[in-house]
C-alpha cells in the first residue's frame, strides 16, 4: 500500500471518528434544551412561566436549532427549526412565544409553545398539559396547521400537535 493511499484511509478514520463522538454530545445537548424548554413551561403557581419559556428559547436560539429572528404576526414569534431535534419523542417543527412588545390591538394570550411532527405517541404531551395547566392541540393534516401559523411557513406533509401554555390555559385549569 503506498503512502497516499494510507494517508486517505487515515484521514477517513479520523473524520468518522470525529463523526461518532460529536453525535452523542449532540444528543445529549438536544435533551438538554428539551429539559429547559419542558421545566419553563412547568405550572408553579408563578407568572414566571414567560420569563422561563424566554430563556429556553434563547439557549435553542444559541445551539443554532431556532433562527435568531422569529416571524412575527400579531403577538407571536414563530420559530421554524432550522437544525433537526426532537420533542417528548416527535420531530420538533416550530416554536412559539406570544408577548406584548406594543400595543396592536386586543386580546394578548402571553405564552409560548412548540408543534411537532406527530410520528410517535403524543401522549406524554397530554400528560404533561394536565398536570401544567397548558392544553394539546391536534392537527390531521399540515393543511389543518396552516389554519393556526403563518402563511408561508413550510411544513412537510404529515399529522402535527401542538403543547401550548398560555395565560389563557391557566385561567380556564383554575375555574374547571
């Protein structure tokens, strides 16, 4: 075997070593992000759920899966994910933070949540939207999700939900 051919092969070796190393850090950092975005949007009894879910966006924001800058309409970020991760065990597609910046009109809901792509069991989401004060919403179809987000926001065909804990969410738990 020649040195040019030992040099490809050791360079080779090198890079899917570098490839196998890196993936798990990588993993390890989406849970991480999925555990602060899931403890921010813990019902504590607080109105610090916004702050909290602020902050979680920010870190997504740093690990390069959210873009720096939302879409906005109305009262709402939308975040489309830019880099693949997931959320209670679906492909995470969007997140969404609704604040008031300026007055625009009526009706601010303050909160923030995230959709995914339905490909797994949704239930942890349910499960987590009783105990959090926050709801599920389902959607059959990405024709059904274009009702609720932006036009113009892609999404690949498929069935999508969305956890959402919004100050409305809180109010109606509290009377039920």
């Amino acid at each position: 075997m020649n040195a040019r051919k030992r040099y490809r092969q050791g360079v080779a070796y090198a890079i899917l070593l570098c490839f196998a190393l890196v993936q798990p850090v990588s993993a390890a950092s989406d849970r991480t992000l999925e555990k602060g975005f899931v403890d921010a949007l813990r019902y504590d009894g607080s109105a610090h759920r916004q702050a909290r879910a602020g902050k979680a966006i920010r870190a997504y924001k740093a690990a390069g899966v959210l873009p720096q800058r939302p879409r906005r309409q109305d009262y709402t970020d939308y975040y489309v994910v830019r880099k693949p991760t997931t959320f209670m065990g679906n492909p995470m597609v969007l997140m969404v933070e609704e604040y008031m910046s300026a007055y625009v009109g009526c009706c601010v809901n303050p909160g923030a949540g995230v959709y995914v792509r339905v490909t797994g069991s949704i239930e942890a989401m349910h499960d987590f939207a009783r105990l959090n004060r926050c709801r599920v919403e389902e959607y059959p179809d990405r024709k059904a999700l274009r009702v609720v987000v932006p036009a113009g926001l892609a999404m690949p065909p498929g069935k999508y939900a969305a956890l959402l804990c919004q100050e409305s969410d809180e109010e109606e738990a509290a009377t039920a």
